[in-house]
C-alpha cells in the first residue's frame, strides 16, 4: 500500500542536516567539527523551531495535529494555537539552551569525557521535554490556572441610543 503524502518537514530537515556534516567531515582534514557540531546543529535545530512559530500553525501544533490523539486539538480556538506557538518558541529556546551547554562542555573537558557528558545531558534534557510535552494537555491547563492563554472575554455590545 503506497500513500501520496510528503516527507515531514522535520524528516526532510534532520536528514540534509545529517548529510551536509557528514560532507563536512569527508572533506575535512581535522576532524575539528566533533567537538562543534553538536553546538552548531542544536542552534539550525533551534532556528528551525523558531521559524516554525510564526505563521498560521506553529510547529508543535503540526506535530501534534498528525498523532493518533491530533484529531481531538480544537485548531479554531486562539488561546490553543497562542499555547502551541508558546511551547515551540520554548523547544526554540530549548535548543538554544542546549547548544550553549554542549559548547561549555566540549571546550571545558576532555574530548571522552566531553562526548560522554554530552549524550547524558542530550538524552536526559530530551526525555524531560518530551515528557513536557507528551503532557501537553496538562500543561496546557496549568497555564489557564496561572491566567496565561486564556479565552478572551466576548466584548459586549454598545448600549442601544435612546432618544432623549
């Protein structure tokens, strides 16, 4: 059974990512990139993330909307799509926050300790936003509570004049 829908956007992304740093590395005569290229693709990664909070759908409402459970994200109502947009301006930011670690760390420590240091934080820091984000209903009413990404309240109607 074949479909007709396209690649994701994510899968088309990490998959030219992944090529253009294995060119980089063939053509290098150092190997100068395995202490950079976590940095570098956590901060495209982070790029990516932000550009796809503007628009009409933010990203993390697309992924969302294509899970078995997308079907119930009521996409017409404001403060949902204010929240997606939110949550992937904080994966952007995420991104950012991780790259800037992976950088420390890589210059700080030797390189087998630099590496090993790197895949517990990335494997760690991921499994705790993913877990964010698996609960994203729940957070998403946390935030009510807090008074962000509320319903706007319907602006009532001008009194009818009355003639004096």
């Amino acid at each position: 059974m074949t479909t007709r829908r396209p690649f994701p956007a994510l899968w088309w992304f990490s998959n030219i990512m992944a090529m253009v740093f294995g060119l980089v590395d063939l053509y290098a005569k150092t190997p100068f990139m395995l202490r950079y290229e976590a940095t570098v693709s956590n901060l495209i990664t982070a790029a990516f993330f932000a550009a796809g909070a503007v628009g009409e759908e933010p990203l993390i409402l697309r992924l969302a909307a294509s899970s078995r459970n997308g079907d119930t994200i009521p996409k017409d109502r404001p403060e949902i799509i204010q929240f997606f947009r939110a949550f992937t301006v904080l994966w952007a930011a995420y991104f950012v926050a991780r790259a800037g670690v992976f950088l420390w760390v890589m210059t700080a420590f030797p390189l087998t300790k630099a590496l090993m240091l790197r895949t517990v934080i990335s494997w760690v820091s991921l499994g705790i936003m993913m877990l964010i984000s698996m609960n994203g209903r729940r957070v998403f009413m946390l935030c009510q509570r807090l008074g962000w990404f509320t319903t706007p309240a319907p602006v009532p109607a001008p009194a009818p004049l009355t003639p004096r």
